[in-house]
C-alpha cells in the first residue's frame, strides 16, 4: 500500500512538471489585408487586434494595409492573404467574373457609403437634373451606382457623359466636373470640412442596393480551415461592436496605428462608418449580415449594364454560413 502510494505520488509530481513546462497551444497565423490604409474605415480590424479579441479566438493576425495597386481579392485566391476587407457587393461579382476563388462572409457596411454631390448653387435638385452635365465616378465599380441612380431617374446612362475620377475632389472643387462621386464617410467630410457647400444624393435614397466592406476568405480556406473562418470572423464582428459602441476609444486605437490621420477627421469617419454599419435592419439582425437578396439585385443591374458578361452564381460568392454561428453578444447592438 506505502508502494502504491508512492508511484502515485511520483506519477502526480511528473504530470504536474509535465503540465508546467508544456507550451500553450500555438495560435493560428492568419493575415488579413485591407483595402486602403490605416483609418476609422477599419477600425473592428485595430480594435479586435488591440483588445486582443483575435487572440482570444486563438488567431494570431497580421494587417497588411492596402492601396490604388493592390488587389486585395487577388491577395485573398492566390493565398497571400488569408482574408481581406475589399469593397462593395459590384467588385466581388466582378472577382468571381475573372474566376477568383473567393467568397465573401460578411459585409461591414449595411448599405451603400457612396453618395454623388453637385455645387449647391449649380440648379441641380434632383438626379434628373444630371442629364446633360458632366459627371464622374471612379471607374472601379462606383460607376454602376452612379449609372443605377440614372436609370432609375428615368435617364440612360450610355447618353450622358461620366468620366473617370482621381482620387482627388479637387478637380470637382475646381468646377471641371458638375456632379462628383463621393463616400460619405471619407470625401464627403473633406468637402465639408474645407466649407464647400454641395447637394449630396446617396446613391440608397436613389435606388441604389448593394453593401460594402466585404470580409472574405478563399474557398480553399473555407474548405479546408471552417473552424479558422468562423473565429476570425466571430473576432471581427466583436472588434466592429466594440467600436460603434466606443468609438472614442476606436479613434484613439486608430491613430496609434496610422500615419498622419487627423483626429477631428477620423472621428467623423468614425461616426459615419458607424452610421452605415447599423442601417436598415441591423439592429435587429447583427452587424455584417450578408443581404443576398441585394446581392441579386446588383448581380441583375450588372448584366444589365454589361459589366458582367453572364450573371454570377451568388449563392457561390456570398454565404451567411459561418455570420449565422457567430454568437449573438459579438453581432448584435
């Protein structure tokens, strides 16, 4: 019997040691890459790293920024990059369209940040005034909301004259263009802030469907990692709860982690993100549900304009799998 207790006693000595000294488990590498710099646009990415919500879902993150040469849906299908935050609803079909293996599983924006502004004293009151005038958009998809906002004024769009835009609204501000292409959470504030008076028309008040800030992952990662996408995407949507309802907080976390941003300016960008985020029925559904049905909806007005040559398989490029798991406390204000 003293022998027996003996053995125990060393067999609980060594499993304790062993207990000690063996490693935690090792967190998943994973990288997401955005599609612009550092900014309150991304403020759920800094939060969920900062606070360390990715860390508590096991995934060690890594945030590459993006820009005007970088194609984050290329990054995404050729494994560069693990997820990404890329843009609306148009440039994912246009992804599947080139056969880009990626599927997006959640959007950041409810509803379409894209708005068009005129000088307010240029006797433009409606959409239906454009016809005629000179206009511009970014030719990397906003075009389409622009021309969806014509048609559904009754104009056709392949009779009026839109331009390709810089990424500059000086050349607006400067009377070249009548009507410009604006966020408005990013252009539509330095308009203001610089006390240029303009009527805005959101592209949503204009018939306009469609969201923006896709989160994606790659069908490969999907296929092979589920268990990776559903905490990443779990961590995500916890960061971008916790910045709406903190957004000083969120603010502060970006401008550690940016390069010259203005305060003033990200609060704003803060607070219109924010804005986005939770429209429509959000609030009841959770922040980054997928609309399929919108989804649809551009997929028909993308044919229709022939900017797809054949519509694309939605149900494919846009999923509510892993958005449906996400607990209802990290989704819902």
């Amino acid at each position: 019997m003293k022998r027996l207790n003996m053995i125990s006693a060393f067999a609980i000595a060594a499993i304790t040691v062993a207990g000690a000294v063996s490693p935690a488990a090792a967190e998943e590498a994973v990288s997401v890459r955005l599609r612009w710099i550092a900014q309150a646009q991304f403020a759920g990415i800094y939060v969920a790293l900062d606070k360390g919500f990715y860390k508590d879902a096991g995934l060690d993150v890594k945030i590459n920024p993006g820009g005007p040469n970088v194609s984050a849906e290329t990054m995404v299908a050729s494994g560069a990059d693990t997820f990404a935050i890329t843009g609306m609803t148009d440039a994912i079909l246009f992804a599947r369209e080139k056969d880009l293996p990626i599927v997006t599983i959640g959007m950041t924006l409810a509803t379409s940040p894209y708005a068009f502004v005129a000088q307010e004293d240029a006797g433009i009151n409606s959409v239906k005034d454009f016809a005629g005038k000179t206009m511009s958009a970014w030719f990397t998809g906003s075009q389409y909301q622009l021309y969806t906002a014509l048609t559904n004024a009754g104009l056709d769009p392949s009779k009026e004259k839109v331009v390709s835009q810089p990424f500059s609204m000086q050349p607006f501000i400067d009377g070249k263009y009548d009507i410009s292409t604006v966020t408005t959470y990013n252009e539509l504030l330095s308009l203001q802030e610089q006390n240029i008076p303009v009527k805005v028309f959101r592209a949503d008040e204009n018939g306009v469907r469609g969201q923006d800030g896709a989160i994606i992952a790659s069908e490969e990662t999907i296929k092979e990692k589920p268990e990776i996408v559903q905490a990443f995407l779990n961590a995500t949507l916890r960061g971008w709860k916790d910045a709406i309802e903190h957004q000083d907080d969120a603010v502060n976390i970006i401008l550690k982690h940016g390069t010259a941003l203005n305060r003033e300016h990200q609060v704003r960008m803060m607070a219109e993100y924010a804005k986005l985020a939770t429209a429509g029925d959000t609030k009841t559904k959770g922040i980054g549900y997928v609309d399929l049905d919108a989804a649809k909806a551009v997929n028909e007005s993308l044919v229709q304009f022939k900017a797809l040559k054949v519509p694309q398989d939605v149900s494919a490029a846009f999923t509510n799998r892993f958005w449906d798991q996400v607990p209802a406390e990290d989704k819902r204000l």
